[in-house]
C-alpha cells in the first residue's frame, strides 16, 4: 500500500463514506486537531512519567483514534462500523482526576504553564485539547456528533491539567502561580 494516493492534490479529501469535501471543512479541523493532539499526548508518554500514567495515555490515544474515526466519518453516508466511545471513557478520566487530586495541593491560583518540558507538554496537550473540543462543538451545531465525543475532550483536557499538576508534584517542580499586578 503506497503512502501517497495523489487524490488530495487539489485540495479535497474523502470522509468515511466516500464524500469528498475541502481539507479546510470544519470535520477535517477537528478530526485532524484530534490527532494533533493525539501526537502531543504521544509526546509526554515519552517522558519520565510512571507506567500507570504512561499506560493510562497509551489507553487515552486509543479513544482519540476512536473519536477521530467518529469525526472523519460523513453521518449521512457512512456505513463502517466505527467504534464508539463509552460513558466509561469518560467516568475514567474523572477517577482518574479525583485519585491525582487526593495528593495535589488544594489550587489556590491559575497556574501558568511551564517548569519542565513534561509539565509544558502537558498544557500544550491541554491547549490544543480545548481547541479540538471547540471545533467540535462548531461542527456538532452543523452537523451530527456523538456527544460523548465532546464530553470525552472536555474531560480530557482537565485530566491533561491535573496530570501537569501531577507530574510537577511527583517531580518536587514547583508551580508557577499566577499573582496578578495590580
């Protein structure tokens, strides 16, 4: 199988079902952001994190290919069977988050992101996180999305802030607190 098919040359892509639409269509933003943030997340696995989280962010990259499959595919036209996400995708990432927060300092400010390269990949995650879910929501207001698909990112990118939080703790990286000049 060749990596490159030429079809895309003049700007257009095909959704699952066979649709052709511009690469510039509000589907192919969010699935594509999806997978931005899919590399990103790949990106702090590979850090100096323990194996349960590393596991955990190998599990988390499976349901973003699940959601991006859930994105790329036309709602009208598409007869694959794509997998789909579960209520307990999203109750994981919760426990997930209540579990970090037992150990965490109570927050107290916004925290600016930075203090070691796996903190700052976390909040990049967690960026383009947010991103991903708002052009979701805009694609959801045209067209059909498995809510679950935007609770999913929305839940995401909070667990992707307790992690940063997490991590710096784990690794005694003090916070970097927001303290307005006033």
């Amino acid at each position: 199988m060749k990596i490159y098919t030429k079809t895309g040359d003049k700007g257009y892509t095909s959704l699952i079902g066979g649709t052709r639409v511009p690469k510039h269509h509000l589907r192919i933003e969010s699935y594509g952001t999806v997978d931005e943030l899919n590399s990103y997340i790949g990106l702090v696995r590979d850090q100096d994190i323990s194996d349960h989280d590393k596991a955990l962010l190998k599990q988390i990259q499976d349901r973003l290919f699940t959601i991006g499959s859930s994105l790329a595919a036309d709602p009208e036209k598409s007869r694959m069977v794509i997998p789909d996400l579960h209520l307990e995708d999203i109750e994981l990432l919760e426990k997930e988050m209540d579990k970090m927060n037992e150990t965490l300092p109570e927050l107290r400010h916004f925290i600016l992101p930075g203090g070691s390269n796996m903190v700052s990949y976390c909040h990049i995650a967690r960026c383009v996180c947010r991103r991903a879910e708002r052009l979701t929501v805009h694609l959801a207001e045209e067209s059909s999305v498995d809510e679950k698909v935007t609770v999913y990112l929305n839940r995401l990118s909070d667990y992707l802030f307790t992690l940063a939080r997490k991590l710096g703790n784990d690794h005694k990286i003090p916070e970097n607190q927001w303290i307005p000049r006033l």
